[in-house]
C-alpha cells in the first residue's frame, strides 16, 4: 500500500522489502485525507526534505478514513520502516503502540494522538487558531448581541478548535453559542446536508454568525446558505484549502480564516524522524497559523503560490 503511493515517476519498490539497498533510511508518511491540498503540500514538502537528507520518504493516503490509517501504520510496521510519521485520531493508538513495540520511532504531525509514544508532534496549536479565530469575531460583533453557531467534528485537532474560539467569549453575556456536527466525517457533502437542515430549523435571526472549524464544514455551510438564501450570517473559519480562498472571494459574508503552514510542518516532521532515527526525541514542535482575512488575501495567496511552487515538483 506505502510503495503503490510513492511519488510519480518514482521507480517501484517492493512492498515486502522497504528498506533501501543503498543503505538510505526510509520514512512511512500516513496522510489521513492526501487529496487536501493542506496535507498534499505538507506531503510534498516531506519528500523534498527527505531527498534533500539523503532519505526515501513512502506516502500512503487514509482516504478520510481513521480505520484505513491505522491498517496503513501496522503495514509500516510490518514492512520495517525505518520511522513511521503520522496525523489522526486516537483510533490509530493501537497500531502506535506496535510500532513502539517494534521500537520503530512515530512522529506525530498536525492533530495530536492521545497516546503512544512520540519522538515528536509536529504542528499547529489548535485551541490557540479557535481562539484566534474567536478574538477576531468578538471584534466585528463589538458590543452587540450575538447568536453563533459552531459547525465542527470530533477529532482531537477540531475539539482543541472548538475550544480555543470558546475560550475568546468567556464571559461575555452578550453572545451565545452553539454547536452542530455531522454524524460522519466532516466534508464539504456532509456538512451542507447537515447545515441543509439546521437552516431550516433556525430562521432568520437565530444564527448571526458560523465558526467552521475547517474547510468541510466552512464550504459546506456556504452551500447552505446559499440554497437557502441565508446571507445574513457571517462566516470565519480555519483551514486554507483553495477553495476556501476562492469562497472569500465570492461570498462578502465569508470574513477570515485561520491558515496553517502545511509545508513548514512537512519539513520539519521529517527533520523530527530522522533526529528520531537517531534516537533524539524533540517534543512538541509548534508552528504558527496565520489569521487571513480579506484584506489580506490577496498577498497571503501570492506568498502561499510561491511557497507551493517551492514543492511542487515532489507532490
């Protein structure tokens, strides 16, 4: 599965036997959705860093799917790598834990695993992009009242987001908040048939303002509101998927969006294996998120092509 994922053009290895005859360690990168341009520009940006150390980086993709991702770290397991890099939810901590077992070293990218153990967790903090996120809409509300609703998901990187942005209203008497998630993953279809119903169960006057705690949930709230002739209701969310920058710039109640640094979190979690290979553990490595709104879109996106550009030969 690893080596049916390597990079095109890449000469085909054999699955059974992933270490290198040239003596090169080689690095498992488990992307937990690889078709997110986030997590294919850090992907991207993994396999420059492992060329440019003399490394072989294999990305697998688990396709939005928890249980894939942990099949995909046991075949990592079982195939030897070398060191094991992963994202995800605590439903992955088994196979961790196996391939701690296996003495094999896991860094942990992006969403933080509640379990196992870590060379390092490589990412941004989370609560602190929801509070972000939430200081910014306390200012555009100003002293008025407020109804807002949070449209988010279970893991671990979405909750910690939730949290942050609820964080930035605490006592503040004059907003309330609630919050909706869909019953399965958090992509743009589920969120719109979610969002589809709420709208209708919430006039004009019940929801002031959405937080989307990322791209599914912001696009497909959008949706929403668009069929449903709702655009009253101002938008910010996380994330900075393309089409959430194209969404800023078509919709003018789509106000801000907290954007991560996906290839700085690629980089710099193929440093923490390799360091890891040599038995250093680096602990958490933060990497700040940037709050983007539309006044700042346009050379926020300039600055984001070219650093896509910087990778875009290993995506």
């Amino acid at each position: 599965l690893l080596a049916a994922c390597s990079p095109a053009g890449a000469p085909p290895t054999e699955a059974a036997e992933p270490s290198s005859s040239s003596g090169q360690p080689r690095l498992a990168f488990v992307s937990p959705a690889a078709s997110l341009d986030f997590l294919a520009y850090m992907a991207a940006a993994a396999r420059k860093t492992g060329e440019e150390n003399g490394a072989i980086v294999d990305v697998s993709d688990g396709d939005f799917e928890i249980a894939k991702n942990a099949e995909l770290i046991d075949t990592a397991v079982a195939q030897g790598y070398d060191a094991i890099l992963t994202d995800g939810s605590d439903g992955v901590i088994p196979a961790v834990e196996d391939a701690n077992r296996a003495g094999i070293p896991v860094v942990n990218f992006d969403a933080k695993i509640n379990g196992g153990d870590f060379v390092a967790w490589v990412g941004s903090d989370h609560e602190a992009m929801g509070r972000q996120a939430g200081e910014y809409m306390r200012e555009q509300i100003g002293d008025s009242q407020a109804k807002i609703l949070i449209v988010g998901f279970t893991v671990s990187s979405t909750q910690a987001r939730m949290k942050g942005f609820r964080s930035a209203f605490d006592g503040d008497p004059n907003v309330t908040i609630d919050e909706v998630m869909p019953a399965d993953m958090d992509n743009v279809e589920n969120t719109q048939k979610l969002m589809n119903d709420v709208l209708v169960r919430k006039p004009k006057g019940e929801i002031d303002y959405i937080f989307a705690t990322g791209q599914g949930p912001a696009l497909g709230s959008l949706a929403a509101m668009e069929t449903a002739g709702r655009d009253e209701i101002k938008l910010v969310s996380c994330d900075s998927e393309d089409g959430q920058f194209d969404a800023m710039r078509k919709y003018p109640n789509y106000l801000a969006t907290v954007a991560q640094d996906p290839i700085t979190i690629g980089t710099k979690s193929i440093e923490a294996a390799l360091a890891g290979i040599k038995g250093e553990k680096q602990g958490d490595v933060p990497v700040p998120a940037i709050l983007v709104t539309k006044d700042g879109l346009d050379q926020y996106t300039a600055e984001w092509a070219a650093a896509k550009a910087s990778v875009e030969a290993w995506k």
